[in-house]
C-alpha cells in the first residue's frame, strides 16, 4: 500500500470539556489524516461550535450530524462517510501522542494487517483513574497471544483497512460495547495486530458517579449483547465478561470481596474491584430484564 489516504473518524456526544485538546493533538501529528470527520451524536453542549472553531484552522475537518444517539450507529456514520484507504478511529476525550499516526498505520501499509490496535494509559491520575488503567493493562496481558489480542477491541486508538470495515460496519442498535459485539462477529475469521507502545492519551472516568455509570451501562449492553448470541454455540465461551454468569457466582460475590481482599491485602483496589464488579452485575441484571 502506497501512500494510503488516511482518514480518522471521531464521535463526539457532549465533548465540550476535552475536545479541543483532542484536535490540537490530531492538527500537530507528524504524519496527519487526509480527513478528519467528527460525528455529532446530537449533542446538547458546545460541540458544534467547537468543530466549527477548528474547521476554520484545518479544511481537513468535516463535520458530520447524526441525531440516532448510539456509539454502534455514530461509528457507521463515519465509515460511511469516509474516503480513505485506511480508518483511524480515536476518541473526543483522547489526546494522541505526536507520532500517534505515523505508528498506528505502519502494519497495515507495511505487513498487510487489516486491523492494528493500540494501548492507552491514564490523564487524571486519581483513585479511580489509576486503578481503571490497573485493571486495563491486567486485561491486555490475559488476551495477549504473541504479536496479537484475542476477543477484544478498543475503538479509541485503532487502525482497519477501509475494504475490510465497510464489509463489517459496528451494530447500530448498539449505544455501548459496540466493539465487544465486534469483536464476537468477527472473531473466527480476524486477528487483532496489538501494538501496547502506540499508547493514546485517555480521560478516564474519574470520579464514583461518574465510574459506576460507566460500568452499569457497559453491563446493561453486555446483557444485549449476550441476548443476540446466546444461541450461537462457542462465540462467548471466550469473551470476558461472560465466564462468570452463572447463578452461583451472583450469590457467592460476598465472598468473591473477601477472597480478593484476603490475596491483595489492599482495601482500596478491593472497593475499586467490588465497585466495578457490583456496577456491571447490575447492569447486565438490568438488560436482561428490560427486552
């Protein structure tokens, strides 16, 4: 591939806060995109004028409404509207290093991957920050197989051949977890090249409101994710999040808490840990309920 076309996709619901620092990060790239699109997933905030502020520096950015509010269906949006050989996709609460492009393509253009993921680490530096990163790179080590990461993919710092996206778009009744539900899809015929030193820079959630929404919600769509492929023998037999739906581990979480802190010896990774793990349970709890 020589001299790909790159364009790189980011939706934005409300990114009034982070935004600006993200496309400064994005205009200063020693290798920039083609096209930069931004997918206003209808939002309530400054966004747009934000978008505008920034088009008036770069004619690179596009401006892209969606009024359907969801991850799954603003990702399409993007992909449908793109015009690169290859997709980047990032985030609105992201900040990408100045080599971030340059990095993030070269298997694809070098060693013909259709997918190169890569890692993240922490902007805020809290409690809740620090340990969500713990628990990202714990989960990066457990899915590493050599050079690639089975049964997950972030969409906040990833690179596709654009042929091989546009035949496999996200689900757009998906508001969360869309690239869970990916990754499951494609998980048979697709490796994920990893690449853990091409790290974005990530506002994570950062406060207990703001942490446990986070992790209801991802299980509330975990739940609708689990719905769609119950029935569809081996595809979540090795997906994390769903080894442990059994009945027993709900009742015995009490002393799952204990267990843990009884190994870590660290009562606040044992909150974090309880925290997160009571969040999602609830949440799945919630989406299997409310069909």
């Amino acid at each position: 591939m020589k001299n790909p076309k790159i364009s790189l996709i980011i939706p934005v619901y409300n990114g009034g806060e982070t935004l600006s620092k993200c496309l400064n990060s994005i205009l200063n790239q020693s290798t920039p995109p083609e096209e930069i699109i931004l997918i206003d997933n209808n939002s309530t905030d400054n966004t747009k004028r934000i978008i505008q502020f920034f088009q008036k520096k770069s004619e690179k950015i596009r401006y892209v409404f969606e009024k359907q509010r969801g991850r799954g269906i603003a990702r399409n949006t993007g992909i449908k509207a793109s015009k690169g050989d290859i997709i980047l996709m990032t985030d609105s609460d992201c900040v990408a290093p100045k080599n971030w492009v340059q990095e993030i393509i070269k298997p694809i253009i070098e060693e013909g991957e259709s997918v190169v993921m890569g890692s993240e680490y922490d902007l805020i530096n809290n409690f809740w920050t620090r340990n969500y990163q713990k628990q990202v790179f714990k989960m990066y080590n457990d899915l590493v197989n050599g050079r690639y990461i089975e049964n997950y993919l972030d969409t906040k710092n990833v690179a596709f051949k654009s042929k091989f996206i546009k035949k496999n778009l996200f689900d757009s009744s998906l508001k969360n977890c869309e690239d869970l539900e990916w990754s499951i899809r494609t998980n048979k015929t697709l490796k994920i090249r990893f690449l853990p030193e091409v790290k974005i820079k990530h506002y994570h959630k950062s406060s207990f409101s703001k942490f446990t929404k986070l992790f209801f919600d991802r299980g509330f769509w975990t739940a609708k994710i689990f719905l769609k492929y119950k029935n569809k023998e081996g595809r979540l037999n090795t997906k994390p999040g769903f080894k442990n739906l059994k009945l027993k581990n709900y009742l015995l979480l009490a002393l799952w808490i204990i267990h843990e802190y009884l190994k870590i010896g660290e009562i606040g990774r044992v909150f974090y840990m309880s925290t997160a793990e009571i969040s999602w349970r609830l949440g799945f709890l919630y989406g299997l309920l409310k069909k």
